[in-house]
C-alpha cells in the first residue's frame, strides 16, 4: 500500500495535476518497519515474548536533582576577589626581591656557579645578544682561537670529558636546564659564566644537523695540564699530513683507547680543534697530550731517545696465498725491513714511535729518514688481493691494539712468574 501512494503521487507531480510543493514525497518512518509480532486479543499474554524496554522515571524530585547538577555545569567559574596587601607588606615584598636579585648580581659578577640554596646560577638572555654571537664568531676561527686560548665544544658529553680532565671551563651556552643538571657534580664552584638562549639561536650555530643543545667554551689545554687516568704504554704516534678531519679524530680516539702516551702532529695536519675532529675524537683531545704543527726537523727532539720507529706502511704490499707470504716492494730508497704487523715482537722494543701518514699525501720522506735512523721497520697489514688499503683510522686500530696486545700478555705473564716464585 505505501508503495501505490507513493508512485499514484509520483504520477501526478509530473502530470502537473497536484502542486509538487504542497506535497512531501516520503512514507511515514514507521511505515517502513516490519512488526516482530502481532499480538491478537484472545492470545494470552504468558505465550508473548517481547523485550520490555525501560521506563524512564519522571518523578519531579529526580527532575529537580538533574537540572541542579546541568545548572553547575553551566554556571561560570567562581572569581575570587584579589588580595590587596597594606603599604608595608608591600614595601616588605619589594625589598625583598631587591635583595635576592642584588644577591644574585653579585654571585654573576664573581662568576659564582651555586648559590646558597645550592641552586645553580645562570642569566637568561635574549635572542641575537651581541655577547654571544661575537664570542662565537671568535672561536669559529682558527685564528682566533688560538689568540684568545679557548676551545668550543658542543654536547654535555665533551663538556664532561673536559671537566673530569681537569681542564678549565669558561662558558657554558645552553637552552634547556636539564642538560646543565647533568653536569652539576663537575661544574667548579666558581669561574664559570652559565648564558641560557632560545634553541633556535643554538641550532644557528650548531655543525650539526640534530643539536645537543648546548656549548661548553674551555681554555686550551696545553701538553703539561692533561690529567692522566692510568699509566700509559711506552707508545707515540705521528701523524704525517693527515688532512682529513674525520680520520685524524679516529687516531686520537684510538690513541686514547689503546693506552698511547701522546700523539705529535707534523706541520700540515688538520687543525686539531676543528668541529668534525673533535667530535669523531670523542674527548681526546682532554685525556693525553697532543703537540700540533710540529716541523719535520723538530720531530726528533720530542721523541724518546730509545724510541724504535715503526711506520705503517701500505707501499710494501703483502698478498696472502694457500702456502706462503708473497712481498712486493715498491720503495726501493730506504733500506727498511717489511714484515706483517702480527710478526712483529713489540715486546723487544724498550719504546715504540707508530707514524701514520694521511691517505692522500703517503707517508713523507722525512719520516722514512726517521725511521732509518731509529733502526725501524714497516709494518703492513696482509690484504686479500684487490683490495689496496685500509682506511687511516681503522689501520691505526688493527697495528696499536696488536702492540697492546703484546704488552699485556708480557705483563701478565711477569705476574704469573712473581706469584709462582713466591709460591715456591
């Protein structure tokens, strides 16, 4: 039926015999539903199973219940009404914030790091502040770094590694508290000026893609002031005209790890406090004594006058066959000996100077020279054929732990001897 009704008006709106807009072209919403069931008068009332739905209770007393509760909800929150202090109270809190900041004047001024809560002590800055950005642009510059004496480093892990060694901190420039948090049980008491800027300001300045976050500024270390952990090995490094600054940090890193007593740089390196050296050293730079721009001639006045010269040497090639060792030799000039880095008894040597040379340049002939008058020898490391070298660090890596090897074993096997002398 509600079908018929709805075509029989379909049919006259089109005809035009009925005003399409004084009728509704729908079926009443329960015309579209289909009865569960049909309940006949003379059907009793236990055989029906139909779902009771819930009445809903208009008692007035809940009514007037819910409209109290919808009327808080709705209600404005409750202002209270300011407090209003007499004169002298208010003359009380004014003089007391002049105080604290007099105080706290006084403690920048002395460059004081922890006040008397034992709270540390910074002055917030604001963005592009002229003490900044000049102080920065200094020690960007080799140049000027050098004239002031100061060094920078980015990242509370380098900032650290510079205080446990005991070098001076200057400056630190930070964005957020928690990072200078981390370093409160290495801050001094004093000395130190804290700047706190805008993130944005730091990734200005930062060399790297992801920013720390904050600058520590130290004065340079020199040879004399480095703070040794452990005794180091009787073992130097040169560097011949490394200019990479990634390799050249990897060197002082292994330095560092394999236990060398200092490392000399020759005239022609890296700067040593370039940004990309000092973080693939990874606070190297703070843990043994580095001399820098070092001239050829004055090489040997640094060295140990029982040194032995090794030089890592890729010129000798060594190819590994089934049954022997195969040399092939293409530095005819000098008469050293050329053996793998594993044949090698550095244990016989009362010192040991390693000359790495950078990859571009080679080892130079100075360094040859010196060498031949150390009665050295040229270690190279055995590659499968085709391949022609190693990078500079890694190669650094393979020969020093090789020599620390050597002396632990030697070292241990003296403590066995002591303890079985004594046992007898």
């Amino acid at each position: 039926m509600p079908r018929n009704l709805h075509r029989l008006f379909s049919l006259l709106v089109i005809q035009k015999q009925i005003d399409y807009k004084s009728v509704r072209l729908y079926s009443a919403r329960w015309m579209k539903r289909n009865p569960s069931k049909v309940l006949l008068p003379f059907e009793p009332s236990s055989q029906s199973n139909l779902k009771k739905e819930n009445i809903i209770n208009l008692d007035a007393e809940i009514i007037d219940k819910t409209k109290d509760v919808r009327d808080t909800k709705n209600s404005s929150p409750r202002i209270e009404p300011i407090k209003s202090f007499t004169p002298e109270k208010t003359k009380q809190i004014i003089a007391k914030r002049n105080e604290i900041l007099k105080k706290r004047t006084f403690y920048l001024s002395k460059k004081t790091v922890f006040d008397d809560n034992n709270e540390i002590i910074y002055e917030k800055l604001k963005e592009n502040d002229s003490r900044i950005s000049s102080l920065l642009v200094k020690l960007k510059s080799k140049k000027d770094r050098i004239r002031l004496g100061q060094v920078l480093v980015e990242g509370w892990r380098l900032i650290m590694d510079g205080l446990e060694s005991g070098c001076k901190l200057k400056y630190v420039i930070f964005s957020q508290k928690d990072d200078l948090d981390k370093l409160r049980p290495y801050l001094p008491k004093t000395g130190v000026l804290l700047y706190k800027i805008p993130y944005k300001e730091i990734e200005l300045w930062s060399d790297v893609d992801t920013s720390p976050g904050i600058f520590g500024i130290f004065e340079m270390p020199t040879t004399e002031n480095i703070r040794r952990i452990i005794k180091p090995l009787p073992l130097n490094f040169i560097c011949d005209n490394i200019r990479v600054p990634g390799n050249l940090g990897a060197i002082l890193r292994v330095a560092v790890g394999v236990g060398c007593e200092r490392v000399l740089l020759s005239k022609g390196c890296v700067d040593l406090w370039d940004s990309k050296v000092i973080r693939s050293a990874a606070g190297a730079h703070f843990r043994m004594p580095i001399h820098t721009s070092i001239e050829q001639e004055d090489l040997p006045k640094l060295l140990d006058e029982n040194t032995t010269v090794l030089i890592a040497d890729s010129n000798a090639k060594v190819f590994i066959n089934d049954e022997e060792v195969e040399f092939e030799d293409d530095l005819q000039q000098m008469q050293l000996p050329v053996v793998p880095y594993y044949g090698a008894d550095f244990t016989a040597f009362k010192h040991i100077t390693l000359v790495i040379g950078g990859e571009t340049e080679g080892i130079s002939d100075e360094s040859y020279q010196l060498a031949a008058s150390k009665n050295g020898l040229r270690l190279n490391i055995p590659l499968q054929k085709g391949v022609d070298s190693l990078n500079t660090g890694m190669a650094t890596a393979v020969i020093a732990f090789e020599i620390r090897k050597q002396f632990q074993l030697a070292r241990h096997r003296e403590t066995l001897n002591v303890q079985n002398n004594h046992a007898l």
